[in-house]
C-alpha cells in the first residue's frame, strides 16, 4: 500500500509539473495563469506531503510558479525524489551470523 502511494504521489507530481509548464503554451497570456496556479500548487504541494517538508515545498512551489521564467523547474517531481530516493531511510540491516 505504501508502494501504490508513492506511485501515486509521483503521477500527480507529474501532472502538476505539467499544468505549471502550461504557461510556456501561451506567450503573455500564459503568465496571468501563474497568478492563479501559483497559490494552487503551493496549497497542493502542503496537502501532498505533510509537515515541515511539505511546508518548505509548498512555499519553493509557489514562489517557483509565481516568479516568471521558472516554470520550467519540475518541483513536484523535485520533492518527489527527495522524499523517496534522496531521503528514503537507507538503514542497512546487518545480520549477525
């Protein structure tokens, strides 16, 4: 189960580094968007991953969206890898014979 969320949380990471991306479709008017998507993706970002981290990452989204010319950065991709490869519990278990 644990699995099926984290492939999950990356699919919506995904989709919602697109919809950022968007904005790169409609020069000029595609940066308006940002206004609205901005606050959205942080807000998604702070539900997606909780606590402190989610927090730090909502505000990175919001500020990554609102900014322009910065839509390019995947930042729900970004934190996905954080969260699960970067800084995923490595603990190696040595047994003792």
């Amino acid at each position: 189960m644990i699995k099926k969320k984290k492939y999950r949380l990356l699919l919506w990471g995904l989709l919602f580094d697109g919809i950022g991306m968007l904005s790169f479709m409609i020069p000029g008017i595609g940066e308006f968007t940002d206004l609205i998507w901005a606050p959205m993706a942080g807000w998604l970002m702070t539900r997606m991953y909780k606590g402190k981290p989610g927090k730090i990452a909502g505000l990175i989204a919001f500020i990554e969206e609102i900014v322009p010319g910065l839509d390019v950065i995947p930042s729900f991709t970004l934190m996905w890898l954080y969260t699960y490869v970067f800084k995923a519990d490595k603990t190696i278990i040595i047994e003792e014979s």
